[in-house]
C-alpha cells in the first residue's frame, strides 16, 4: 500500500510500541480546580497567568496526543523512505502519514475521533517535513516573535504584547532536535562547545539559541519573523511610525545622499525603518548590503548582498563584517548599507562614508542621538585604534550626517521618535541639532501613549543641499505645531 515513500528494507507494518499507557482512551471526569491564592497587584496592569490555564480533561487530551504522536513519529522513520519525501507534494505526504498513522492505530486498538486524527496526521507533516511544534507559530501572521523559554514555555508576540502560548515541546530533546534541525540546514552546528548560534530559517526568518550548559532551565531560542510583504514608508506613515513632513524630509536627505544612522534598541523597528529609507534610492545606483543574518528587503535592481560567516569546528574559516566590508570598498559601490554595526567595522564603515561613498546607511544600537554618537567613540575606542578623542570626533561628524532614532515604546508600539542632524564640530564636542521629535503627553486608562510628532522649529542645516538636488522642502514642514 505504501510502496512510493515506504522502505524498501523494512516489514510493512510499523513496531509495537513499548509503552502501554498510550493504548488507554478514557479519560477521567474534570477534577476541581484549586482555589488561586490571593495575590497582590496594581491596579492599573492586568497581569497574565503563568501558564496557560486548560481543563483537566483538555490537558489529558493533549498528553495522550503527545505520547502517541512520539510513537507514530519512531513509526515514520522506520517506515518512510526520508530521501523521496523531498520531492513528495504535501497532500501525497499527508496521505501517506495517515496510512501509516492509521495502521499503527488498528495494531494497538485505538480509536480516535475526527479532529484528532486529523490534528495528529498535521502534527506528524510538521515534524516530519516542517519546525515541529514551532510550525503553526510561524504559519501565523499575527505573530511577530516566538521566544521560547525551554520546552514548556513559548512566548509569542502579537501587536507590540508578549503572551504565553499552548504550545510545547514534549521534552528537551524534542526541542534540541528541532534546533539541529534548524541549523544544520544553513551549515551551522549548536552543542556544548558551541553553545550558541545565529541563522536564518528558509523564509529569512532570524534564528537565535542557546543550548546547556549555558542556558540553565532548558534551551532559549528566539525568533524574529520574516515579513513576507515590505513594509514601504506609505505604510509606516499609517501605521503612526512616523508622519508625511517627516517622510519627505527623509526622501531628501537619502536622495540627496546623506550618510545615515538609524538607532535605537532591541525590536524598536531599525531594520524596517533601513528598509523603508532604502527605498528613496534611485534604481541607477549600485548597493552593496552586509549582514551578519541577510534581512534586509531592498527594491532596487543593482543590489549586491554580502552575509558574515562564523568560524568552523575547527575555529578557522571565519568571515567578519569588516572582511566583507574591506572587500566591498573594491566592488565599485555607490552605496553600502550595514545591517548593524556593532564592532571594529565601525573603522572602515567611517571611512567609506568619508571617502566618496556619500549616502550610506547602517544601524546601531543605542537610546537616543547622543548616545549613539558616544557608542560610535566607543566602538572605536575598542577595536583598538589609538586616536586622540577630538579626532575621532572629528571623523564621526564629518561622515555622519543624520542619526534616526527609532524606539518602541511602553504600550509596544514603535515610532521614530527623533531625527537629529549633524552639524559639525564646536571645539572638541560634535554639534547636533534636533529636527523632529514625537512628544509625549500622558496615558490613556488601558495604558496608550498619548503623544505627537513635531517639528522643532529649528530649519534644516542642509536645506541649501536639498535644493541643489532638487528637493526644496517648504519651510512649513519646519514650524513646530501642537495636538489638538
């Protein structure tokens, strides 16, 4: 029956399974639940449980589904032939799971109903040829992190909130399988020697984890999702991120080939925010990207893409951001665009924006304009380079012209809550003025910010470059206005 996918070397019907609890069905009747101890809060902040709560009766269910899908899924691989499944259509392969599934159910005597059947027969596809338990994670589009704190423990975000899902792994090894199975796809290994590891999963989704030792209550692995559609700079502006006079305003200075900072903190939206400025980039110039996990989306036609890569087992092999970064400066850009900047490549990322490759962008991380100018002295203070502290100042303020500040806020919502040009230097401090910033007014009751974007007051230093390029921006953009 299961000739195409079964094995050539194996009987037709699947082991018997050791455990002889999975075979038993009935399920006691739902216990009471313990009253919840009294617990102190603050009004203000609904506090979610820790767990997610499930009747006794579901939570049995689940169980049962768990052990049996463990010994359908040792069926499997004993009976399929995994080199044909890669070319086996989803339906075939679904097909094909049941079969065996169903033989596997008659040899013990269980029954099951429709909806578990069919969960079970989704479950085994997904671990067979998907993430696992992972996989309706990231099937679903409202979902825009998975963190995953041990087996037991998945987080998700959906609109700027952490939630705890229902989701589990069925032990550590379960969930130690699916990270080798994540890794060793991209040629990367994950153990005790190595602990940690960066990829990116088939759809550009960015994989981080960490293993024990190191990770003391079970692995940690986090997941940024890949957005399937870029998000253009229309999008942002309704989306609240930032408004029209600040869009313009930064049109012309990525047209005008401003070099360009984007900062902010962890998951305040830095990699979007460089996407959407890419794209005021003409469709002539020629782009090169470095990435140590190639995210960026670019629209252009003339995009070369350069991607970090980590040492080998036998710790050569390697291939930093500043490797590629040197190479680059050979390759005839007219732009380059870092992912990140976060080490000694801040050096040759300096240099190029000083030396003819005007309107290049990157991000770093830090909380606000000055700051992220203290982190550029810092960086380069740490890759060992030994320049007097007003010459490194100096190099800062004449590559970098704009610094964008993005940041998430409170009630998970993300703006561009700043954007500061570079003017130069006065005496030993760089000088920096403040064109738009988002002022905050108060909380709603369900803890929204309350809050606008506005202008300053102060004209732009670059204002005569805009116009040579042809962007002559109405001085209205520049006058400061309260909310309503």
């Amino acid at each position: 029956m299961f000739s195409k996918y079964r094995k050539t070397d194996t009987p037709a019907k699947p082991k018997a399974a050791k455990a002889d609890n999975v075979a038993k069905l009935p399920v006691k009747s739902e216990a009471e639940a313990p009253a919840k101890p009294v617990t102190m809060r603050r009004p203000s902040i609904k506090k979610s449980a820790a767990r997610p709560q499930a009747s006794d009766k579901e939570q049995k269910r689940k169980e049962r589904l768990g052990d049996l899908k463990i010994e359908l899924h040792r069926a499997l691989l004993d009976n399929l032939n995994l080199a044909a499944l890669e070319h086996a259509s989803e339906s075939d392969l679904k097909s094909e799971i049941g079969d065996i599934g169903q033989e596997f159910l008659n040899e013990k005597g269980l029954v099951l109903n429709r909806e578990d059947r069919s969960t079970l027969i989704q479950e085994l596809y997904n671990e067979v040829k998907g993430l696992g338990p992972l996989e309706p994670l990231l099937q679903d589009e409202s979902i825009n992190d998975i963190l995953v704190n041990g087996p037991q423990q998945i987080f998700v975000e959906r609109a700027g909130k952490l939630e705890l899902s229902d989701v589990t792994f069925k032990d550590e090894k379960h969930l130690l399988r699916i990270i080798d199975k994540i890794v060793s796809a991209v040629g990367r290994r994950v153990d005790e020697s190595n602990p940690y590891v960066d990829a990116r999963l088939a759809d550009g989704s960015r994989f981080n984890a960490m293993v024990p030792p190191i990770a003391v209550d079970g692995s940690l692995v986090s997941i940024r999702k890949f957005k399937k559609e870029k998000l253009a700079v229309d999008d942002l502006v309704n989306f609240g991120a930032f408004t029209e006079e600040m869009a313009a305003y930064l049109q012309a200075a990525v047209a005008c080939r401003l070099n360009v900072i984007v900062s902010g903190g962890t998951g305040s939206g830095k990699t979007t925010t460089l996407n959407a400025l890419s794209s005021f980039i003409d469709d002539s110039e020629r782009i090169l990207t470095i990435e140590d996990t190639a995210e960026l989306q670019l629209q252009q036609t003339h995009v070369g893409r350069m991607e970090s890569r980590p040492p080998n087992v036998e710790g050569k092999g390697a291939v930093s951001q500043r490797d590629c970064l040197r190479n680059a400066l050979r390759m005839r850009p007219d732009r380059i665009i870092v992912g990140e900047t976060r080490g000694e490549e801040v050096i040759d990322m300096l240099q190029a924006m000083n030396t003819g490759h005007d309107g290049s962008m990157t991000t770093i991380h830090a909380n606000s304009a000055r700051d992220g100018v203290s982190r550029l002295e810092n960086m380069i203070a740490m890759a060992g380079i030994e320049m007097p502290l007003k010459a490194v100042r100096s190099q800062i303020s004449s590559a970098v012209n704009l610094i964008v500040q993005a940041s998430r806020l409170q009630d998970g919502s993300r703006r561009m809550v700043s954007i500061t040009e570079v003017t130069g230097m006065e005496g030993e401090v760089i000088s920096m003025q403040e064109v738009f910033r988002y002022q905050r007014v108060g909380l709603t009751p369900d803890n929204k910010i309350i809050g606008h974007f506005t202008a300053t007051g102060v004209r732009s230093h670059y204002s005569e470059r805009f116009k040579l390029w042809g962007y002559d921006l109405p001085a209205a953009i520049f006058e400061p206005f309260a909310a309503e």
